[in-house]
C-alpha cells in the first residue's frame, strides 16, 4: 500500500443528473498528479472521464500567500470509492 501524499485532498461529489459521482484529488507536485492518472488508467478508467489541470498561486487580500496546485478530477460514475484509493496512492 503507498502512502497518500502528505499534501494533497480529496474531495467527493455526487451528481444528481447521472446520480454518478465526481472524485477530485487536488497535488502541490506534477508528478504525483501524474502518477494517479496513470493509476486511473491503469484501473480502466477512460481519457474522457480524467481532467488535469493546473492553478497557479495568488495572494489573499490580507497579503497571505496561497499556493497553486493541480487538480485531477474523475467522473467516477458508480467507481467513486475505486477512484479516491486511486487518486490518494493507495
């Protein structure tokens, strides 16, 4: 079992019209963004259910930095708890 990347999220969301699921996984480092959609793939999941997409940093308006990141985010359908092991590392 790998280790969830110390920082990185997960968030779960269900929707209502495919009464599907969306998992989206936000990295601080390409590589492990990459690595979890290769895992994805690997796992059956298709091109077209896989978004990467990078933000960089800005600055909250008391002058606090906030970092950028990259987010992978699945149309996970019914494989919601299939997709968070795999975008986490596990």
């Amino acid at each position: 079992m790998r280790a969830r990347p110390s920082d990185m999220t997960i968030e779960r969301q269900h929707i209502e019209a495919t009464q599907g699921e969306q998992v989206r996984g936000h990295f601080y480092e390409i590589a492990d963004a990459e690595k979890a959609v290769e895992r994805l793939h690997e796992a059956g999941f298709k091109g077209d259910q896989i978004t990467l997409t990078t933000h960089g940093g800005r600055s909250e308006a008391d002058g606090t930095f906030v970092r950028g990141g990259i987010e992978v985010v699945v149309l996970a359908a019914d494989r919601g708890d299939d997709a968070e092991r795999l975008l986490s590392g596990a």
